[in-house]
C-alpha cells in the first residue's frame, strides 16, 4: 500500500511539475502582456469612421482600413491624428520597400506598442519627435508603392514586438475592441475636440504640427496659396488662459493672435508665395519655427 501512495505521489508531483513549466513565461515574453495604452480612434474628436479589416487582398491579420465620406475621394487630405502619445519611429515615404506609401509609425513608450498609419498624403511629423495623443502626425492619403494604383484612405494597425504578420494585435479604441470585420467607430480622441484643418477653413490641410510639451501644439495648413496656424491646448480646456499663435510668411509682417483663451488661438492666416515662420505657445511652453516650407 505505501508503495502505492508513493507512486501517486510521485505521479502527482510530476504532473504539477510539468503544468508549472508549461504555466512559465517564455524569456522573451508578448510585450502585449504589458498595459495596452488607451488607444483613441485616430481621427478627431466626434467625427464618425467606417473601419473595414476583410475587403484588401493585402490583409494578413487584424490590419483596419478607415473612410468616412460618400467617396473616397471626399476623405483625401482629412485630418490624422495620433491615437496615442509616443515617439515617431517613421515619418517618410516607404518607396518600392511596401505598399505603405507615406508611412508614420508610432512607438508608444515601453509599453511594447506600435502604431501605423500608411498611404498619407502628406507627413506633419519628423523621426524622432515625441507627439501627444490627438496631435496631427498627417492627411489621409492614397499613397503606395511606384505603380500601385489605390483609392484614398487610412490603413491602420496595432503591433508588438516580433514578427510579420503574428505581431499584429486587435485594435482597441477608448477601451473597445473594434468590431471586426466592419464596424463604424466615433472618435473620442477630445484631448481637444477641434481639428485644426477645420478651424482654418474650407481647403486647409495639414502640413506641420509642433508639441508644446503636454500643454498643446501648433498646426500649420496650407490650402495652395495661403498658410494658416492654430495654437490648440490640451490642458486648462474651458479656462482662459495665456496661448498665442503667430505666421511671418518671408518678407512679411508677422500676424499674432495672442491673448487668454479657452481652447485655442487662432487661426491666423496670411497668403505665402514663399518660406514662412510659424510658431506659437500654452502657458509659457513655446515653438518657434525656422524659416521653412519654401
């Protein structure tokens, strides 16, 4: 008998043994078991997106392509903004490499995140810059490999670290995995709930975007003959305080509003045949451009 009972001991304590080491993690473990950040839709605030995953040949896993217009080509140039804050990996044109055409791509932090935003049609960003959540990073576009011809939208996804196509990840926006295949989502990415392309007016779209720490940016648009900046915040919303928003285009006066606002200063427009100086600031925390955009 305690034979017996030693034998079941000794099968108990090796069943436990074997569970223990398939229960163990990995030594490179899924950076998704990290805390996802709160991912927002990459649009601004209250503007409504349909999201499709399963109409592109060129879909490997949980990739989103976003429109939101009767057509398609209503949505070129709409505003991109980032879904959350982190550090632009890319910000440049892939060239034959894919077809992500113009691409950003965001590394959120340590969490072990990325974001991508490929086929824009112009970049607000730089490699390098760190951008808060709901900052401009660029318009939607239709841009892609020489030759491949594609109609405007937004090709989005969520990866971590490892490999193509496995590291791809389920999006989730304000805490809700997206509803996949389709679905239409609302944007609630109101750091502040004005897209500046709008505040300029009909035929702006974005070209640059500065950080003022966590306070805000600037945005500067172009409609093709005339430059327009918006100083947003991100803090004190609803409370006047000190914020400014200023353009020089070359050869000419500086344009300022400055003053206490609630949300935003701005916009200041100017007709710009050549480079221009923008820049703007939130309760103290400035930008302050060089002399660009010839």
């Amino acid at each position: 008998m305690w034979k017996k009972r030693i034998a079941l001991a000794a099968a108990a304590m090796l069943t436990a043994a074997i569970a223990s080491v398939l229960a163990a993690p990995s030594a490179q473990a899924d950076p998704s078991v990290n805390a996802m950040p709160n991912f927002q839709l990459p649009f601004p605030c209250g503007q409504t997106w349909n999201g499709d995953n399963d109409n592109s040949s060129a879909h490997r896993a949980w990739e989103i392509d976003f429109n939101r217009g009767s057509s398609a080509s209503a949505d070129l140039k709409d505003t991109v903004v980032a879904a959350a804050a982190g550090t632009i990996e890319t910000a440049a044109h892939q060239g034959s490499a894919n077809g992500y055409g113009n691409l950003v791509k965001i590394r959120h932090d340590s969490t072990g995140y990325y974001t991508y935003y490929a086929h824009l049609n112009n970049l607000a960003v730089k490699a390098g810059e760190y951008v808060s959540q709901g900052q401009v990073i660029g318009t939607l576009g239709n841009t892609s490999k020489p030759g491949n011809a594609i109609s405007p939208h937004l090709h989005y996804e969520v990866r971590v670290d490892g490999s193509y196509p496995g590291n791809i990840r389920k999006a989730v926006f304000n805490g809700a995995t997206f509803g996949y295949p389709n679905a239409n989502v609302t944007s609630r990415n109101c750091a502040n709930t004005y897209d500046p392309a709008d505040l300029c007016g009909s035929g702006y779209y974005q070209i640059d975007s500065a950080r003022l720490g966590g306070k805000g940016t600037v945005d500067l648009a172009w409609n093709g003959s005339a430059n327009c900046v918006v100083t947003r915040k991100f803090t004190s919303l609803g409370t006047a305080t000190a914020t400014s928003a200023y353009l020089e285009p070359q050869g000419a006066t500086r344009a300022t509003d400055s003053g206490n606002f609630t949300h935003y200063a701005g916009p200041v427009r100017a007709t710009s045949p050549s480079c221009v100086r923008w820049g703007g600031a939130v309760e103290g925390t400035a930008y302050n451009s060089p002399s660009e955009h010839c």
